[in-house]
C-alpha cells in the first residue's frame, strides 16, 4: 500500500465520499457518473477493500453512475482505521456521527 495513493484516496473520500449507516450495516460509499477510473483507483489504494457496482442510470438521467461501497463493521472500521488520520474535521465527525448512530440503533 503506498503511502501516496493512500493520502490521495483519503483526499477523494473526503471529497466525494460518505459514512453512515443503513438498517443494521455501518457503511462507506462514494459515488461517481461517467466513469469508474476513479473508483478502481481508490480502492487498490485501500488495498482492494469494498465493491464497485455499476453502471446503472440515477432517475431519468442518461449519465452513467458507478459506486465503491463497503458494508459491515469489521470492514468498515478498516478502511476508517487508513484513512481517518488523513481526513479532514469535517469527515472525522461524519465518520464519528455514523458509528455513534449505528451503535445506538
């Protein structure tokens, strides 16, 4: 894992991407239309953690989305544990918001 890809994928998700939860799963997601050059990118920098689904059509757009998402506890709190010391205060407290509320659901 190389310490520049690292960083830049820590730019990216604390740009683009989002932490939260969903029913009983903690989650990380970033999406991206046009393409899914990025995505890839990301995640070999975060060691090839998470999926990357697509492309489909958001509502009656004709761009093309494409999404890395990563689902479950153990995982997420993996890819939180890379990217954390890199992200900005912004992102730490949606990362810290998202764990809080998916404890006390």
């Amino acid at each position: 894992m190389s310490v520049r890809e690292l960083a830049w994928a820590a730019g990216f998700f604390d740009g683009e991407g989002y932490a939260g939860h969903s029913g009983r799963s903690l989650m990380m997601a970033i999406g991206q239309s046009g393409s899914m050059i990025t995505l890839r990118r990301f995640k070999r920098a975060i060691g090839g953690l998470g999926h990357l689904y697509g492309p489909y059509r958001r509502g009656d757009t004709r761009k093309l989305v494409y999404r890395w998402q990563t689902r479950g506890a153990g995982e997420v709190k993996h890819v939180i544990s890379l990217l954390y010391p890199l992200l900005s205060s912004p992102k730490r407290r949606q990362i810290k918001g998202a764990i809080r509320s998916w404890q006390n659901r």
